[in-house]
C-alpha cells in the first residue's frame, strides 16, 4: 500500500480546496497519484510539493496558464514569468489604491468626480462669497469640461485661479449670479455683459491664451454643452453669457459660436 494522504488531507495541508486541487489536475499542473489497494488516490511528498508550488505561484498572481512551463522552465525563463507577474501585480495595486481613494472621496459627493487643484477652486470660491448655486454650476462645468476636454482640464483650472486672483472679475462674476434674481427685460443685463466684455478686453490674459480659445473653437459642441448646462435652471445667466460673448466676438476675440 502506497503511503501518502488524501486528497482532502492533502487540500487542507496546503490551504485549498478539494475541487481546486481538482482543478489543478484537470489543467495538467499537477498529476494525480495512483490509487492503491483500497482504491484511494494517495498524495505524497512529491504531490504535495508540486501543489505548493503551483498554489504558490496561483496567489502571486501568475496566470494558471503561466505555471506548467514555469516549473518547467529553465532558471532564466522562470525569472523572466515572475518580474512579468510582479508587474501585473503592481499594477493591480495602483489600480485598487485608485480606487479606494475614489471611494473615500464619495462621501463629499461630486469631489469623487474631481482633483484636489479643482475641489481647492471651488473652496476658494466660496470663501470669496460667491452664491452656493454659482458655485455647484461650477463644479458641474468642471466635470463635464474633465471628461469632455481632458487634455484642455489642466489649462481650464488655470485659467479659473487666475481670474479668482483679479478682484474686478470677482465682483462681476457676482453680480452676473446675483442676475438671476432679475427680470427679464431688466437694463441691468445689458450694462453688465457690457462691463464684463470691457474688462475682459481690459484684461486680456482672463480670457486664457489664444492656443486654449482656438482648442475651444475646434471642439465647439463641447464648449456649448459645457457653457450652457444649465440653461434651463438659469435663464439670465445664460442669457447674459451670451450678450457677453457676442461683444467680445465684435471686439475679434476667437469665441465658439453657441
């Protein structure tokens, strides 16, 4: 009688389970024992260490594809496997660490969707006093330029901490939210989109380089999509918007059509 384990005692000596040990033999990885006299398959010391190998290299991460000509492998080709493997193994470490910290972000809604440089834009907006409603605006602009635009993102927040520096352009940016509370046919719309044409010209470098305006231009459906997103909840705004476009578009300035 052969002397040896079985395959039960053999998966809990080297922490599987039976139908993985099975598996195992069904891919070739390992060879099934003969039965003995009694009819039992009995695993011995040769068995059991071909399954801690194999079950070794499995939770490393290496493909159980990779693992028959892996330890089959001459000392060069199986340190070539497991620096692929290390690889694969790191990325997938990336990968979930990306993950968890875009699940601890969920708790402070949108911020999941965003960078810090662009949640810190929007705190210093509202340290400024702008109106929360101004400020969510923004923050949906901000996501849909990031996924829309993502090679312009980075200049697009540039762009909005230099106008944030520029006290002129915070004033009128919150009377222009302040607006919203106006009527329609109010004379005030037309004085500030003025006011605010005349300063941006004033002040040219608000308006962004002319590489970025041109890139808006190219994509002009995003620019549209992105700058009138809530037209429908801010009619004043957006009406107010595009009297101010139309006088900067007079004054030459390379703004997307709406």
């Amino acid at each position: 009688m052969r002397h040896g384990v079985t395959i039960g005692q053999a998966a809990t000596f080297i922490g599987v389970t039976v139908k993985t040990v099975r598996h195992y033999h069904k891919l070739g990885l390992v060879e099934e024992p003969e039965r003995d006299s009694s009819g039992y398959r009995r695993y011995g010391s040769a068995e059991l260490l071909r399954l801690v190998q194999v079950r070794t290299l499995a939770t490393a991460g290496v493909p159980l594809a990779e693992i028959g000509p892996l330890l089959n492998a001459d000392a060069e080709q199986f340190a070539a496997t497991l620096a692929a493997a290390q690889r694969r193994l790191t990325d997938q470490i990336a990968d979930l660490i990306n993950r968890r910290d875009t699940l601890h972000r969920l708790a402070d809604g949108d911020r999941a969707l965003l960078p810090d440089r662009a949640c810190a834009i929007l705190d210093r907006m509202s340290a400024l006093g702008f109106r929360p409603d101004y400020v969510a605006a923004q923050r949906e602009a901000m996501v849909l330029t990031r996924a829309m635009m993502p090679q312009g993102f980075e200049g697009f927040l540039a762009q909005l901490e230099h106008r944030l520096d520029d006290p002129g352009y915070v004033d009128l940016t919150k009377r222009a939210s302040e607006a919203e509370t106006w009527e329609p046919d109010d004379p005030r719309i037309e004085e500030l989109a003025t006011a605010m044409a005349d300063h941006y010209l004033a002040n040219p470098t608000l308006l962004g380089n002319p590489n970025r305006l041109h890139a808006w231009t190219n994509n002009s459906t995003q620019y549209r999509l992105i700058n009138n997103h809530r037209e429908d909840q801010a009619p004043i705004s957006a009406r107010l918007t595009a009297l101010t476009e139309t006088k900067l578009r007079s004054a030459g300035v390379p703004i997307p059509r709406q």
